[in-house]
C-alpha cells in the first residue's frame, strides 16, 4: 500500500458526505485524496478542484475531471478559497488538515476520520484539541467501520463534519504566527485585532501575566493549559 491509502468502498457513506454539503453550481469544492473517485462521483456540477497525491490515479482522474491537482493536498489548499472541503482523509495527513483549516474561511468541510483522532480532538488537553474547539464546531455524523476500505485500516472512522466558529480574534491572529515568539505575536496579534498601538499592546502583554518561559516559545510550541490561560486574559 502507497502514500497511506485506504479508499472508501460504500457509496450510500459516499453519498451521506455529499448531500451534507449544499452546493451550487458557483461553489469551489476541493476534495483531497479521491483515489477512484469512490466520493467524487456523487458531487454535483460546481467549480470542482481535486487533490490527488498518487500520480497514478491524478493521469486517471485528469481524464474524467477538468481541474485535478497532483500533490499534497494539505501543501496545495494553501492557497485555494473554497467553499467546500470533502475528503476521505489520508490517515497520516488528519492533524496537518485540521490545522490548516483553522486558517481559512469555508462553510464546511465533510470530513472521515480515524475514530480515535476525532476522540482525542473532544476528550484529549492537546493543543490540537484547544484550538480544533475554539476555531471549528465539529460534529459526528455516522460511524464508518474498518470493513467499509480497500484496504482495510487497522482503525475505525467517524464522517464528521466542520464549521467554522467565531473565535477571540486575537486568538486566531496568534495563530498565524507559528514561528513567532509568543511576547511578539501577541503583540503584534492585539494591534492586528484593533484599536490599540503598539504602546498599548506591550503594556496590556505586560499586564497579563505570562511566564517568561511561556513568552519566550514559539507559537507553535504551547500546551493547551498555556493557550488557554492566553486566551482568558485576552478577554479581561
């Protein structure tokens, strides 16, 4: 088995994630990993981008499909607006799209999962977990069972689907600074939500009370307890 490949074999659970999204012939619909084209048969006529990482199956859907991308879909929805995500998620890519979602703008995104990647985003203290539940309202739809792929995973699924919330606006622009050092993206992230300068930005950091050792990271490195304190002093 190549590039972490388990192609979905039910159609009804096909069908079941197409009809969750409403889409219109003016929408940009992206599915990453169509492997067959197992889900992609069932979505209506729309502006429609596939993402297919094995350049075998993209040579096959570039024959049926007009726009199929061949590459990593995380690496290349980077840059495309969409209004739909649709996807039997590649397991091994289920945390870097998730968290690449928390950076866009979209109605839904009609996902399945691993059972206990979706457990760990409700019950688990990750950092995962506290921005997966600050940025998006997911619910699960159906239980996918392991016999329902070819091959067959190791795992069970949930099809889920994603909204975006609104989230603390100083939060989300924490968020794109990864590589930034928090004492500084915090900052920079309170001057971007508006209404302060630079001046008082500093001063209302200050004033929170974070450790050194929590200012001095990465973004990219807090825990959930440090974000979570981060974002309750945000709201003082």
């Amino acid at each position: 088995m190549k590039l972490d490949q388990h192609f979905l074999t039910d159609g009804e659970i096909a069908k079941s994630a197409v009809a969750l999204c409403d889409i219109k012939k003016d929408d940009t619909v992206v599915e990453i990993g169509p492997g067959n084209g197992e889900l992609t048969q069932f979505i209506p006529k729309c502006k429609l981008i596939l993402i297919e990482k094995d350049e075998t199956l993209a040579k096959k859907l570039k024959k049926k499909y007009e726009r199929v991308i061949s590459g990593s879909g995380v690496d290349e929805i980077k840059n495309i607006k969409f209004d739909f995500l649709i996807s039997s998620v590649p397991y091994a890519i289920s945390e870097p799209l998730i968290r690449e979602l928390f950076l866009h703008e979209f109605k839904k995104a009609v996902l399945v999962l691993p059972a206990n990647f979706v457990d760990g985003l409700e019950c688990k203290k990750t950092s995962l977990s506290f921005l997966a539940n600050e940025f998006l309202e997911i619910k699960r739809i159906s239980f996918v069972g392991r016999g329902k792929f070819i091959p067959r995973p190791k795992v069970d699924s949930y099809l889920i689907e994603a909204t975006r919330k609104k989230a603390c606006q100083i939060l989300v622009n924490l968020y794109t600074q990864q590589d930034k050092k928090v004492k500084n993206a915090l900052r920079e992230a309170i001057v971007q939500a508006g209404g302060k300068t630079k001046t008082q930005a500093r001063e209302m950091v200050e004033k929170m009370k974070i450790t050194e050792n929590t200012l001095n990271k990465n973004v990219r490195m807090l825990s959930y307890h440090e974000l979570d304190y981060i974002k309750e002093v945000t709201k003082q």
